[in-house]
C-alpha cells in the first residue's frame, strides 16, 4: 500500500481525529491513501460514518496497543 500522508491524531479526542483528517484529505490527489493514527475509541465508527458519507473508501482498520490505524482512499 502507497500511504500519501501519515495524520497523527493520537492524544485527540472526538470529533477532532475527523476534523484533522477532513482537512488533510483535502489536500490529497483523488485515489491516494492517508494514514490515521488515534487513540480515541470513538474514531472506529466516527472515521468510518466520515469516509463513507465523503465518498472515500476505509481501506483498512487495526488496533494494536490501544492506538487505532485506518487506511482511507481518497474518492
């Protein structure tokens, strides 16, 4: 996977991790994938409900050690 940009929202607290991520996805070219990192446990439905309803696409999710990864393409 080509990861455009990497967004360290750790430490953030909802809605903050999906604002971060809005405005840097903007300045992303259509097809290239941002890297979310947060801690906030409300990121997993918030940044899923964010890229579906902007029209990207959550490529992938983890969580390990209480940090949540999601890989979205921008659409």
């Amino acid at each position: 996977m080509n990861i455009a940009k990497v967004l360290d929202a750790k430490g953030l607290a909802c809605p903050m991790p999906v604002v971060r991520a809005r405005k840097t996805i903007k300045e992303m070219e259509a097809g290239e994938v941002l890297e979310i990192q947060t801690t906030d446990k409300g990121s997993v439905a918030d940044l899923s409900a964010w890229a579906k309803s902007g029209g990207h696409e959550m490529i992938d999710q983890k969580e390990e050690a209480g940090v949540f990864t999601f890989w979205i393409k921008k659409g």
